[in-house]
C-alpha cells in the first residue's frame, strides 16, 4: 500500500533558484492572473532542477503575477498561493492548502483563475494539456482512495488496527486499477511528453525489471535522451542488479559506536538488509513485526543489519532504543544520499533485502507476517 504526498514535498527545506540556459534547454514563462484577489499575496513555484528540489516566489500584483525560467525537458512543478494574514503575517512557502500542480513545458503558459490556485485554468502547455487527459482517466479511482485514505487516517486515529487491515485489500484492489490505467496509456502515447513521470508512477520505488523495461523500451527515443530517461535506464540498470537472485554488492558503514561494519561480515547467515530512519512513521511501525522475527529466529542463523538514512546520530540512537533493536545498524547520517541506499537503489523507506548465506538475495520488502513466512521456509 502507498501513498503520494504532494504536501509533504511542498513543506520540504528548499532554495531559490538562478539558471542559465545551457544546450538543449529551453525558455518557459508564466503568466498568472488571480482577478478577484484585492489582499497581499504571495506565489511560490516548487519543481526540481538538476534533481534538488527548488522555490521562486513572487509577488502577486494588481492580481497578476509572473514566472520564467528554463526547461531540459518537461517538468511537473507545484504553485501555491499564499494571502497573507489579516494580522500582518508573512506569506510562507509551504504552508496553506491553495496550491496547483503542473506540468511545464517550453514557451508561455497563462495561469487564470479568480480567487483560488487550485481552481485555474492553464494553458499553452501541451505536457499539461496531457497531464488533464490523464487525470481525468483515473479521477474515479482516485475520488475512492482519498475517501479510502481518510476512512483509514480515522482508524489509525482510533488505534483500530482489525478495521486498518480490513481496507489493505481494497488499497491493493484501487493501486491495481491505477496500474493498469498507466500501463494502458504509456502503451497508446510513447512519445507523450510526461510519459516518464507516468513511468515512474507504474515502477514504483521497488521496480519489476520484467514489467517495466519493456515499457521503457518502446518510448520515443527523444524521451529516452533526455535527463528523466537517462536517469529511469540507471535505475532499470540497478534494479537488475539489486534483484531476486543476484548476490548483493559489498558495503561497509559505520555502527553506533563509530567501528566499521561490512555486509560481508555476514556471510554464512540469512541476514536482513533493512533500510529504514528514526523519522519514518512507516518504519518504526513495522518495526514491531521485524523484532517479534528476530526474536523467533534468530538462534536459527538468522540476524539483521538496519541501515538508518537518518542524518542526526542521537534521534537515530534514540529511535534504536525506544523500539528495543538489538541488531547491529549503521549509517553513514547523510539522510538519503546514504551511500548504501544509493548503491541499491532506495527512493523509499521502509525496504529490507533478505540474504542467503552466500550473500545471494532471495526476497525482497518482506512486510507484516510475510518475513516470518519466508524464515520458516529457509530456517526449517
């Protein structure tokens, strides 16, 4: 089960942002018009550049207000309208509900609407005009799992764990339906100027190289070129790596104490590779489940190597304790640049790779009873 947080990545640490335009790049430039705001306002337009996500912000003037920038290719980005408050406060970036997302792409594009952001209008961008078709495409799957998703947000508040596993099936059931909307439209648009973003959506954190190259394969090959495409064939190239049946690649980082510990240390033994942070909800919750396996096997020849993206030591420390991990973990603190995670791949937390004692990795993102299950199979 998954969900996409878009105002998790609007509230994120940002910078401003200065370009010049370099070959291959092209000009792109927004004009907005908000026609009924009579109060001060702010907008803030959120995109990534060269992989780091990026805020420039304007002023809203006589309800108009304007962006430019370059392009290396199409690019989703969010814009949100902060007013500010009757009391004199400061507009901030990411924070407010009044925010748009949408596709950039080269030349001018005109943002029109009378009082709200979520609500304009957009035109002169034809990866935009594609990103519309294809919401409207999955609008009902979608309408079912925000309701789904606030059905189980109250359960969760409710601590009501029976009512939580009894909606997983319909999550799966709605995550298949989007799947196959996405695997449908990158078959029918190859040269669609937001395919890669439809494929990324499709692959997931975790991608099935069977499924997926073959999608990759058919886009244009203009698309495959640009930096999105490059960057999807790495992660194809290292997803093949990193799979079932393929002997896992040697690291080695530091342990709580400061002394270096080696994946390799570990031969000889099934030993699960967990990649997981003090700050991830999702994993101190699976945490639990992780403990009650090592606790059962681990007299058997299995143990657990966690691996932390955390970038403060004593949070990491603190996490270790308050959820009794009494495995070995390290981390190198560089948060998501973890040299460990980029080795294998790791966009998303929790994951784990379960090893067999030649080093040889026999499954992947093993949740809930699943690991148990797999170490009664192996540990017989």
């Amino acid at each position: 089960m998954k969900s996409v947080m878009l105002m998790a990545i609007l509230m994120s640490p940002f910078v401003l942002f200065a370009q010049d335009k370099k070959k291959g790049e092209q000009s792109f430039k927004i004009d907005g018009a908000v026609t009924t705001l009579q109060k001060p306002a702010k907008v803030y337009l959120k995109r990534k550049v060269k992989g780091e996500n990026q805020v420039d912000s304007t002023e809203v003037k006589a309800g108009k207000f304007t962006f430019s920038g370059i392009l290396a290719e199409p690019t989703m980005a969010y814009l949100m309208l902060k007013v500010q408050d009757p009391a004199g406060e400061q507009p901030q970036a990411g924070r407010g509900k009044d925010w748009l997302t949408v596709f950039l792409d080269k030349g001018d594009i005109t943002i029109t609407t009378q009082d709200s952001i979520s609500k304009a209008t957009v035109k002169g961008s034809a990866a935009n005009d594609d990103f519309t078709k294809l919401n409207a495409l999955l609008k009902d799957i979608n309408t079912q799992m925000n309701d789904l998703e606030q059905q189980y947000r109250q359960l969760y508040m409710a601590k009501d764990e029976e009512g939580m596993k009894k909606l997983e099936p319909k999550f799966d059931e709605l995550e298949a339906a989007q799947k196959t909307i996405w695997r449908d439209y990158l078959k029918n648009n190859t040269g669609s100027p937001i395919a890669l973003f439809v494929l990324n959506q499709y692959a997931g954190y975790d991608i099935n190289v069977t499924e997926v190259e073959p999608l990759y394969n058919k886009l244009s090959k203009k698309l495959r070129k640009t930096p999105s495409g490059l960057d999807f064939a790495k992660r194809l190239e290292l997803a093949k790596k990193t799979a079932v049946g393929q002997i896992a690649t040697e690291f080695t980082q530091p342990d709580v104490e400061g002394r270096n510990v080696s994946l390799a240390s570990y031969k000889g033994k099934y030993v699960l590779v967990d990649f997981w942070a003090s700050w991830c909800g999702p994993c101190r919750a699976e945490n639990p489940n992780v403990v009650k396996a090592y606790s059962k096997f681990r007299d058997k020849g299995f143990d657990i190597l966690g691996v932390s993206l955390d970038e403060k030591k004593d949070k990491w420390q603190a996490a270790i304790q308050a959820d009794n991990l009494p495995w070995t973990h390290v981390s190198d603190l560089k948060g998501w640049k973890n040299a460990a995670a980029e080795q294998y791949g790791i966009r998303a937390i929790p994951q784990n790779l379960l090893l067999d004692p030649k080093g040889m990795i026999i499954a992947r993102n093993l949740r809930g009873d699943a690991l148990e299950r797999k170490l009664s199979e192996v540990l017989k």
